[in-house]
C-alpha cells in the first residue's frame, strides 16, 4: 500500500508541477515574489501574480520540492503569518489578500503529524 501511495504522490507531484501558472515579469503590477527557506537548507524562488491563489503556493511546494502540501506549514520570517493547506485550499485566498508584500520570505516547516484531534 506504502508503494501505491509513492506512486500516487508521484502522479500527483507531476500534475502540480505542470499546472503552475507562467511566471509573470519581474516587477509586473502586483507581481509578488516568494522566496522559499527549507529547514534543510534548500532554497527555491518564484513570482506569481498578486491575484494568483495561495494555494497555488502550496501546489509549488508539494510539485516541485517533494513536501506534501498537507503536511506543511508555511510561515513568515518573522512568524507573524502562518499558512496550513486546511486554509487555503478552497482557492479563495489570493497572495494580495493573504498580506504577502512584493518580496516575501517565508519559510517551510513540516507539520508534525500528532493525532488527529
């Protein structure tokens, strides 16, 4: 079962990675650029449009660095802002609603996965 739920996440990771938006020009009106921190050290950076979906963001994260979306928080530098999938995921929180500035940082962190409440 373990197998078939790689397999799956592989499928899904592929699909993520190919319905990503284009990236907008550099500085483009309400372009904001995210610059992702791993706690592993990896890095990764990309513009999307200010209306473009939070959850498109996670969708990034989940096809292109392997981190399953659900499992993930994302969080400010500064830790004033904190983003979990369960918030995102109708797609009704644009990156300009959710108060990301043009050049936002933030960082990754898995969830640790503690029970179900």
């Amino acid at each position: 079962a373990e197998k078939e739920r790689k397999a799956a996440m592989e499928k899904r990771r592929k699909e993520l990675a190919g319905s990503l938006p284009e990236e907008p020009e550099a500085g483009g009106d309400g372009v904001v650029t995210i610059a992702l921190r791993f706690a592993d050290g990896r890095r990764g950076q990309r513009r999307f449009d200010g209306d473009e979906d939070m959850a498109t963001v996670f969708n990034w994260v989940d096809g292109l660095f392997g981190m399953e979306r659900e499992k993930v928080e994302l969080s400010t530098m500064t830790g004033q802002k904190k983003f979990v999938w369960g918030d995102v995921e109708d797609g009704d929180m644009a990156l300009s609603d959710a108060g990301l500035g043009k050049m936002t940082g933030l960082r990754v962190a898995e969830i640790e996965d503690d029970d179900e409440e």
